[in-house]
C-alpha cells in the first residue's frame, strides 16, 4: 500500500527466567510452514533457537514480528 516507512526493530526482553528477543517490521509477512523449507535463513535461526533451547515463531498481525524464546 506503500505507507511502509521500512523500520525495522529489534528488542530483548526478560520475563521472569525467560528471556525473548524479536525483530519486528512493517512488511506482509510470510506463513513460517509453507517457507520453512525453502529458506536457509529460517533453518539457521531456528537451529539456533534449538541451541538455546528454545523456540521460534513468526507472528503476522498487527506487524511482522519473527521471537526467539529461550531461558
């Protein structure tokens, strides 16, 4: 619709033990399952989020925001 101002963010919170990072834009997303395989960025991202034994999610409304979960 082109009102994109192309930020990005990116945070680092902690809740409790738990801590979540997350980088968040203004883009249209895209549906984690049906890109899953297709991209070598994901798959490393969500290694790492094993590594740390955590998880990882993309969530599409209201803005793009892909979380790492770990403790």
């Amino acid at each position: 619709n082109g009102s994109s101002s192309g930020l990005i963010r990116v945070g680092l919170n902690k809740n409790g033990n738990t801590f979540r990072l997350y980088v968040e834009d203004d883009g249209p997303g895209f549906d984690l399952r049906s890109i899953r395989k297709k991209s070598s960025g994901l798959k490393l991202i969500e290694g790492l989020a094993r590594q740390l034994h955590g998880q990882f999610d993309v969530i599409r409304t209201p803005k793009t925001r892909c979380i790492v979960d770990f403790s």
